[in-house]
C-alpha cells in the first residue's frame, strides 16, 4: 500500500528546519520533520550564543534549539527521529526512506545543515573519542588542569580556546596562516587571555599518544621544522561540510557540495533548501532561521499555486497575494 | 519523550546494576552541558523501548565522575555494553542509530 502523501517533508532539524517546521505548521501543512540523529545541529556543540537576537544576556545553544523545537511541536510539527536514507526527487510526489520504510510529500524543505571537517590524519582517528574532540563543551571536561589544542583559526576556534581556557592549564591555537579569519572581537578576547597561546603558522603532521593524546606535532609552514605540543586534547574547529551525499546525483550541487540555490528554491521544483546546506556565506543561526522561514513561505505559496491551479484558476490571486 | 525504561545508573549501583546483571547492559555516560548526548538521548530511549533482552541505563558523568574515570572515558556521548562485568563494545560520539548499533554489536 503506497503511503499516505505529506504536503510538505522537512529533511534536517538545525535552525533553519526547526523555523521551517514552526511557519508550515502555521499554514496547516502538517510537516513531517526527520530530524536525524544530529537533532538541533550544530548549535547543540556550543555554549552561549550572544549574537541570537532576543537573549540580550545570551542564550546556551542546546537550550535554544530545545526552545525552537518545543515551538514546532507546538504546532503540529510530526518529528521523526531517524535520519533518511534515501531520497527520490524525479517524480512527484517525491519519495523519502527511512531504510525500507518509504514516505511521500508534494515538498521537500533540505535543512540537513553541515558536519564538523576533520583534518583526516589516521592518528586522529585513532584517538577520536581519546582525547580527540570536535565539541571543546562536550569534552573539555575530562581534561581539567591539562594543556590542550585547538586546531583552527575562525570563530569556533576561537570560542573553543576560550571555552577550554576556563578548564585547562594552557591553551595552543595551531592556525595554518599567520592572521585569524575569526572576528575582531573573537581574536581580541582569544590573544587577550593569558592562558592561549597561538602558533602561527603550523600545520598539525601527527596526533602523537598511545591510546590517549600526549601531544600534537606540529610542522611550520615557513621554516619547516617540527616540534611537539605537549597535550592532552586536541580540539579540531577547521570548518565544516555540507550534508548533501542523499542528495547527490538528483539536485544541482557546487563544487564543494553546497546546493545550488535561487533564495529557497533548488533545480528541482518542489524541492526547498534553507540554512547551512546552502550557505557558504553566513552560516549563522540567524541566518539559518530566515532562511528556514522563507522556504517554509516559499513551499507554502508553491503548493497554494500549484493547487489553485488544477483545481480553481480564480483562487491563484487571492492565493499569492495572502500569508 | 524520555523512556521510562531507562534505569539512572550511579556510583552508588553501578557495581549491582551494571556489573552484576544478568542481562547485558547498555550505559549511555553523558552530561547536561554535552549537547550530542542531547542528540543521541532519542536512539536511546528508542533502543531502552524496543529491546527487551537489554537493560538500558544513563549515567551522568558529571554527578559521578569516579565511573567514568574508571573506564578511561575522555568523550561523550559514550556508550558502552558491558556483559558479565565487563565492558565489551563501546562508541563515541553521535551518530545515526544503525551506526551506534553497529558499533555496539546490536544488529546482529
């Protein structure tokens, strides 16, 4: 027996599904939410959040998404905890799986966001869960009184360092370059704490340790000497990948695997996009959120168009003039 | 929601509930602060629903650090599966369910 078809299927649960959910919940659209088990994003590996507008004295990210997400169950947001395998946008209505179980929706909103990039050393693996890390808040804990690393040079690596200056004995930002591309008031804080230091100019060769992280060797790109970082962390903030391999092959990508994107719409009609996954620009909560409200309005208006015509021409106009 | 099958796993019980069952347990070391253990909590509400030859536990690492010392644990989301006392499979980090499954030798 086909499945019941969904007015609209919301793929990802970051900022920008979760303000999607709440908008097409709003228009009677029923979404069905799979939000993976990455629920929240990349919020979820913070701590405060400042630039979020409507928390003047900051916000801590999990208890923010917790706050977006209880507001579109409010509105009849279904959220399905199970990430999608597979996914078929040649025909409408498009088809969604969870392993065998198959789902159909007339729209798709894509907010599947974007995962933390590693710097793809076999030693890094290895020690991954051992004292290599990329959620300075999730593990820093266990590293209390230690000396750490981070790796990187924007603005997680900077809130990093500054998170895990509170707990370690010393912190080293190894940075590839000789200048941050993090904010001036992100650097200003990081260089101004006595407890970070930072090593320009070098590139992480090897995790060193036996069964848990004793140090990170580190090669300078100008003088081509190497030295060893006593440490008992690393912490790698090098950027992040947009999650797009479901979408491979059936939407119109970038090089870097960004989908290619016209405001919310993609090269497949009926398929929306918001937030991470299609911002190599901004990446903010903020601007995930907006993005998230504009492919909800944009499915929404879409649906009415598309409906008002097979059904009732005269209705178009009325349609797409109202929210 | 929350399951209700999910026993709190302490310093106090540990020894009692996870090192001497009978049955095989599975114990999610996790935070308040760790926003993945937050991810992951579903799949593990989910699992402490479904199996029924499991007993499913959480322990908060930093209510009771001494377990999680014990074992070495520097990462979490961590959940191990400990059977006869012992700590047989383990995994870190979040991640889809049938990978946490894989890991944990709970597909088979």
């Amino acid at each position: 027996m086909p499945p019941k078809t969904r007015k609209v299927i919301i793929i990802g649960s970051g900022p920008a599904g979760l303000t999607a959910a709440v908008y097409a919940a709003r228009a009677n659209l029923e979404p069905l939410m799979f939000e993976g088990y990455g629920w929240g994003g990349q919020l979820m590996l913070t701590t405060e959040v400042e630039n979020y507008p409507g928390f003047p004295m900051g916000v801590m990210g999990p208890e923010l998404m917790q706050a977006f997400r209880d507001q579109a169950e409010r509105f009849g947001t279904e959220i399905v905890p199970a990430d999608v395998t597979r996914v078929d946008l040649s025909s409408r209505p498009f088809g969604v799986w969870v392993d065998d179980e198959e789902y159909r929706a007339e729209a798709i909103v894509i907010s599947t966001g974007a995962s933390a990039r590693w710097l793809g050393l076999e030693s890094e693996t290895s020690l991954r869960g051992h004292g290599v890390s990329s959620c300075a808040t999730c593990d820093g804990f266990f590293f209390r009184d230690k000396p750490m690393v981070v790796v990187g040079g924007g603005d997680s690596a900077m809130e990093e360092a500054l998170y895990l200056a509170r707990i370690g004995s010393k912190v080293t930002i190894v940075h590839r370059r000789d200048a941050f591309r993090a904010s001036k008031i992100m650097v200003d804080r990081a260089l101004a704490n006595d407890r970070v230091h930072v090593r320009w100019n070098g590139v992480v060769e090897e995790v060193v340790g036996d069964g848990r992280v004793e140090g990170v060797r580190v090669r300078d790109v100008v003088t081509g000497e190497t030295e060893t970082i006593p440490a008992a962390a690393m912490f790698v903030a090098i950027g992040h990948t947009p999650n797009t391999e479901l979408f491979r092959g059936q939407l119109e990508l970038d090089p870097d695997g960004y989908v290619v994107a016209d405001g919310s719409r993609t090269s497949v009609e009926g398929v929306f996009v918001a937030g991470d996954v299609q911002d190599r620009l901004y990446k903010q909560a903020i601007t995930a959120a907006g993005s998230g409200c504009i492919a909800a309005i944009d499915a929404e208006r879409w649906l009415e168009l598309g409906q008002a015509l097979e059904t009732d021409q005269a209705r178009t106009a009325s349609a797409a003039t109202g929210n | 929601m929350a399951s209700t099958k999910v026993v709190e796993i302490t310093t106090d019980n540990f020894q009692g509930t996870v090192l001497d069952s009978e049955h095989p347990v599975l114990v999610d070391f996790w935070a308040e602060w760790c926003g993945p253990c937050h991810m992951i909590a579903p799949i593990i509400d989910a699992i402490a629903d479904e199996r029924e030859d499991l007993i499913v536990g959480k322990l908060d690492v930093d209510a009771h650090p001494a377990i999680a010392q014990r074992y070495g644990i520097t990462g979490i989301p961590f959940v191990g599966l400990f059977r006869d006392g012992n700590l047989v499979k383990k995994s870190v980090g979040a991640m889809p369910r049938p990978a946490l499954e894989r890991a944990l030798g709970l597909d088979e």
